[in-house]
C-alpha cells in the first residue's frame, strides 16, 4: 500500500468511526429494522471507499454519506412495500417502544420529536444528526433554504408547544440540574 | 419581535446559522426581559436533548468495521515487532526516547483539553482573567474551580468564599457560579458573591442576576442592580442591602456616613479580619460615625474612631473591646 492509500485508509476508518453509529440512527429514523439499516450505512461507506474515493478527508463526505443513506433508505422501504401486500403502510412502529428513558424529560422529547408533521420531522432529525448548514440541507433533501429554515423554527416551536401542554416546561430545569451534579 | 420571529432566531442561533448582527438582535432580545431568558433556555435544552435522544440507540460499530473494512489493512508499524529486532540498540533507545515524548506530549494535549484549574487567593487578594475573558476578583481566602477552556455551552465555575464577578456578556453561554448553597446566573453584570458557611449573600451591582437553591432549581429569584438576597437553608430571600462597605476588600475603602457604631465595627472585622467587640452596656445605636478610610491600617481605623467617638478600647485577650472610660 501506497502512502496515500495508507493516509485514505486511516482517514476512511476515522470517518468510519465518526459517522456509523449516528447513521444507523437516522436511517432508523426511516427504516425501523436494525439490521437493514445496517446494512444500508455499510454499503455507502463500501461505496466510497471503491466508487468515491476522492471523498475520503473531505467536507464533502459528511453531505454525501447522509443524502446515500436516506436514498438508499427510501429505496429499501418501496422494495418493501411491494414485497409485503399484506402490510400496505407498513404498521408505523412506534420509536419508543423498546427505550426506557433515563429521565421523564427526555421521554417526553422523543415524543415531541415524534409528534412532529413528517416533513418538518425529517428536516428537523437531519440538522440534529448531520450539523449540516441550512444550505446543505436545502441540497440533501432537495428543496429550498428558505423551507429548510421555516420548518427547522416550526419544529422548536411544536416541539416547545408539545412539551408546555404535557407540563413539562419546567421539568428540564430539574433534570439539567440532576445531570450536571 | 414577534413570537415567531425569535423563535426563528434562536433556532438560526442553534443552527450556527446567524450573522453577527443577528446574534446582537438576539442578545438585545435576551437582556430586555429574564421571561426572555427562560424562553430562550427552554427551547436551547429541547434542542440539546433531542440531539441526544435521537442517536441514544447503540450499535456495534468495531465489528460494522472488522465487516468492511478494506483489504489489504494497511502494514501496521506498532504491531510488528520484527523491524525493530533488526535495529541497532542506539536506535531503539532513541527510539524509546521519542516513544516516551510522543506519550508525555499526547498525555499533554489531552490533558490540556479541559483540566481543572483551581485558584485560590491564599495570601492576598486576586484578580485574574477565566478563559472567555470575563473578571473575577477573588477575596483573600476565597477558592475557584473551573475547566479552562469551559465546557462546551456553558460557563460554569465554584467558588467558596467571596468574590466579584465581571462577566464578559455572551446570551448563549450563561455564567454560572455554583457554590455549596446553590447557583448564581449572570445575566450580564458585575457581582459579588460571599459564600459563608451558613449561606451565600449576593449583591448586584449592576445588571441583572438569577438566584436558584442547592435543592430545588425551579425555585429561583431575579435580582436587578443596587438589590441583594441571601441563599440560606434552600430558602431565597431578598434583603436590605445593609451596608455600602461589602466591596471594601477589593476598594480598599471603608465608607461611614452617620453609621451606627455596631455596624461600623461588623464593617471594620469584615474588612481586616479584626475581633473588635462593643462592651456590654453601650448605646450603640446613639453613636454614629462618619468617616472614611482609603487603604489605612487597622491602628490608624482605630485611633480616627476614639477620636471621633471619646471611647476607649481595651484588649482581652484577642478581643479589642470598646469601652466608655
């Protein structure tokens, strides 16, 4: 091996590291099935590695692996669909299911997150797992910057809204203060 | 600014997505009004926690990788051990040299990350710069513990003992104190604080500043400029700004404007760490003192007030007592 290849290689399984375990995340947020996704972050990063190599220490990679694993997630949930007539909208899992929260606070998150309009979800669940810019995100999903920034405002606000009319506006302050003790 | 406006703000701010003017809007925004403040806070911790929330589900990513990892993998130089045997034993030692500076430095650099800096003010007063900056002037005797650089989002330090605080002004990074009665938040302004083995006593000086008890967070108190609260058995309670001398550690200056003797002695102890008493007996509240020292000696103090005053003092022990002749 080459030094380069040696410097690509090592780059290649630090953004490895860095990236797999928020990927399966996300793509979870799609695909509810482990082992699919999975399979779905590890064959993008085979990709790069044969097909894109050129990505590998760059900026780029970040837009890149996250716009792959949703395609690549959207694609594997209409394989589904068709292989599955029994189960035509696939029985929407529920994400909490088998999560038991530390905290009442972060439970009452996740269902806020959850009870997010699908659209405003995605945008929002996007920024949180990439950090990508508003601009990065308005090309990873396709659609304008300015969408992105009215539905990243209309998610805090829901999710604020959520949160106050199930009584725990207040509840965070406590759980900041246990956590940081 | 409307509702939705600075929603849209702070979630730009969150975003990193604001311009420097827009930072300045939002911390204009957050100076104007502490509900400002909590909503702002409010919406900053859903932010946080659903960024934790949402990538809480484990997987297993050294054995994703031992799946795809590329072969070849690369020659790995510290899992052979055959290059070496063939080295001279100069050049293993010097090796071993470098090895051992490769770790002091890499146990350096993570180190350096975010130690522990402890201050203590042991034999005078202290003035020193935190990391973002901001001011704190330490009393003799007093103690401060932070990260240097701070924590990510937050400045947090704890004090024992007392202190002024000049906080640089930064709405997405509150200045907390904490110490064992409570905290102390800074809502951009000058400060002091005394942590006394029974309670914590604020005093604003300019500004505004949030209160909350060791116990119970949710419980809290906004102080503004010229007010003062004590922090006493998780009780917060506003009170009377007493005496105008509790900066005089770090002015140098004792104030007296027909001041009754009693407090003029409390500020005097307060001051130079004196057991000065009354005798038993004294009016005191018909003696009044006006006067002012600027860096004087404790003597000097005392021969200027049985000038004023026609008393005496007399020496028990460690106690100085006044004493009409």
């Amino acid at each position: 091996m080459s030094t380069d290849k040696r410097d690509s290689y090592y780059l290649f399984q630090q953004a490895f590291e860095t990236w797999y375990g928020t990927l399966c995340n996300y793509a979870y947020s799609y695909v509810r099935d482990r082992n699919a996704c999975e399979d779905i972050v590890q064959e993008v990063f085979t990709r790069i590695w044969e097909d894109r190599p050129q990505l590998i220490g760059t900026e780029g990679i970040r837009y890149y692996l996250f716009t792959a694993v949703r395609n690549n997630c959207i694609s594997w949930l209409r394989q589904a669909k068709k292989h599955s007539a029994a189960d035509p909208d696939g029985a929407q899992p529920v994400y909490i299911e088998h999560r038991r929260e530390q905290t009442e606070y972060r439970a009452m998150v996740r269902q806020a997150i959850d009870n997010l309009p699908p659209r405003c979800r995605e945008v929002f669940l996007l920024s949180r797992f990439s950090n990508m810019t508003y601009k990065e995100i308005a090309g990873s999903l396709d659609i304008s910057e300015k969408t992105v920034e009215n539905q990243m405002t209309k998610a805090l606000k829901l999710m604020r809204s959520f949160l106050k009319d199930h009584g725990v506006y207040l509840a965070w302050a406590l759980t900041n203060f246990l956590l940081s003790k | 600014m409307e509702e939705n406006e600075h929603i849209r703000l702070i979630t730009r701010h969150l975003s990193r997505e604001t311009s420097s003017e827009e930072e300045a809007s939002l911390r204009q925004w957050l100076e104007g009004d502490p509900a400002h403040r909590q909503q702002f806070d409010a919406l900053r911790n859903v932010w946080d926690t659903s960024g934790d929330v949402i990538r809480d589900m484990p997987f297993d990513t050294a054995a994703a990788w031992e799946k795809i990892a590329p072969s070849p993998p690369p020659p790995s130089v510290r899992r052979s051990p055959t290059p070496l045997r063939l080295l001279s034993p100069r050049l293993v030692a010097a090796a071993s040299v470098l090895l051992a500076l490769c770790i002091a430095a890499g146990w350096y650099y993570l180190t350096r990350q975010h130690p522990l800096q402890q201050v203590i003010a042991a034999a005078d007063n202290q003035q020193l710069t935190l990391p973002d900056g901001s001011k704190v002037w330490l009393r003799k005797g007093a103690g401060l513990k932070y990260q240097d650089p701070f924590n990510k989002g937050l400045r947090e330090v704890q004090l024992t003992g007392e202190a002024f605080f000049q906080p640089i002004s930064d709405p997405a990074r509150p200045f907390r104190i904490r110490t064992i009665h409570g905290a102390i938040e800074d809502i951009g302004t000058t400060f002091l604080v005394r942590d006394r083995d029974s309670m914590d006593e604020v005093f604003v000086i300019t500004g505004k500043v949030k209160l909350t008890t060791g116990e119970d967070p949710s419980q809290s108190l906004v102080l503004s400029s010229g007010q003062k609260a004590t922090i006493l058995k998780n009780k917060l309670s506003p009170s009377d700004w007493g005496t105008p001398n509790m900066m005089s550690w770090k002015t140098g200056a004792l104030e007296f404007r027909q001041t009754p003797l009693d407090q003029v002695v409390q500020d005097i102890n307060d001051h130079f760490g004196s057991q000065l008493n009354i005798a038993p007996g004294l009016e005191v509240e018909k003696i009044k003192i006006t006067a002012r020292f600027d860096h004087q000696h404790l003597d000097q103090v005392l021969d200027e007030i049985k000038l004023l005053t026609g008393l005496h003092i007399i020496r028990i022990k460690d106690t100085l007592l006044f004493v009409r002749q």
